[in-house]
C-alpha cells in the first residue's frame, strides 16, 4: 500500500507573505549585521530569566522587556498559568519547561507575567465555557478551572463581570501562579537557598506600564 502523496505547498498567504517581509527585515538589520552576538549562542542558551506569559498576541515579554535571543527562557500559555506540582499521568508542557529552566538551565529569576483584557481570566470568571466538550471549549474550560481557588475572593469582592472583577482576576491568577510554582520542589528549594526569585508582574498595552508585584502587601507597582 502506498501513501496518498503530499498535498503540494500553497503558495504564501498574505498572513504568511506578511511573516516573511518580517523575517527577511530581521536577516538584514538584526541578524546580519550583529552575527557576532549569534554566533555565541551557536552552541547553547544560557537564559538567566524565565518568564511565564500568556499566549495573547498583544504581550510578547521579548517585546516588552527588549530583549535579544537568548536573554529569556519564556513559556505562554492561555492565562500565563502554572499548574501545581502533579504527578498525575498527562503532558505536563509548563511542568517540563520550568524543570528545564530550573534544573538544566538554572535560571536565576521567574517570572509570572499576567496581562490586562486576558480573555483566558475572563473566561474563568464567567465560566461561559464550563461544560463544553474537548475541542469545543473543554480544552480552555478545564485549563482555566486552575483558576478557580483564585476565582472565589474576586467574586465576592466584585462579582463576575466588569474590568474591576477582570483585572482583580487578572492579578489574582498572577498571584495563584507564585503559589503554584512554589509547590515545586525544586523551585521551593531554589529559592529557600537564595538561588532563585520569584516575581509577579503585570503589563497592559493600554497603558503600555509594566507593575510588578509586591508580595508583602499584595499591590501591583508601577514600574517607574
Ligand atoms: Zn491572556
């Protein structure tokens, strides 16, 4: 039996053609010119942050904190959550990632980087996607239920709907983040050690002000 040949390549969409004007701006006034800084990193990263973001197209941490490859070790994901420490069967994507930014790459700071208008937060504060069957919004209802133990105290304090009760949800899933990444052992040991910091944070591109947690009091602060 022999397979169905290959569908041939499309030729480039305008979304793709887009993309490559992109790439062939970046080959010739930053990659070519600065080949140097490429080259030592030819052979290994050695990223001494990570940062945990959303996958919302409007906070690339690359862009917000300008910085070249190799400087972040950056994983995004719907709501910049990360689950706690499981040992459950499955394919725990952030857990293996943060692992290896622990473990192999030994980053020396973390950072949790929610966002304002995250539609995965709202989501979990409306919870208009619970009960949706996988692929029809079960996958992003069961990923956001991470957020229900943060998602209590807001509601009480704001209800569920409204860009208080939004942005409190926001902050709050940053904070839920933080907790989770301590039941890590190796994050927890890490950071009792004095190897490893932790920080919330929060950007959004309305404002375009970065804030960054102060875990003491609980409040968001404008970085100057
Ligand atoms: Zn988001």
């Amino acid at each position: 039996m022999t397979s169905p040949p290959l569908p041939a390549s499309p030729a480039p969409s305008p979304q793709l053609a887009r993309l490559l004007a992109g790439y062939r701006r970046f080959r010739a006034t930053a990659w070519t010119p600065r080949r140097d800084r490429w080259a030592a990193l030819r052979e290994a990263q050695s990223p001494e942050v990570m940062v945990i973001a959303c996958s919302d197209s409007r906070v690339d941490p690359a862009q917000v904190f300008d910085v070249d490859p190799g400087e972040i070790f950056v994983v995004r994901n719907v709501a910049a959550m990360v689950p706690p420490f499981e040992t459950t069967p499955g394919h725990h994507g952030v857990s293996a990632a943060l692992e290896f930014a622990v473990q192999v790459l030994k980053v020396r700071e973390i950072i949790v980087l929610g966002h304002g208008m995250c539609g995965g937060c709202k989501a979990a504060l409306t919870r208009e996607l619970y009960g949706s069957k996988p692929g029809e919004g079960g996958f992003i209802a069961d990923w956001i239920a991470l957020l229900d133990e943060a998602r209590a105290p807001v509601v009480a304090q704001y209800g569920t709907t409204g860009r208080a009760a939004e942005r409190a949800m926001e902050q709050a899933g940053v904070c839920l983040s933080l907790k989770n990444l301590r039941s890590f052992p190796c994050v927890a040991a890490g950071e009792a050690n004095g190897t490893l910091t932790l920080r919330g944070g929060f950007f959004a591109i309305s404002d375009g002000v970065l804030h960054l947690l102060d875990e003491t009091s609980g409040a968001f602060v404008p970085v100057g």
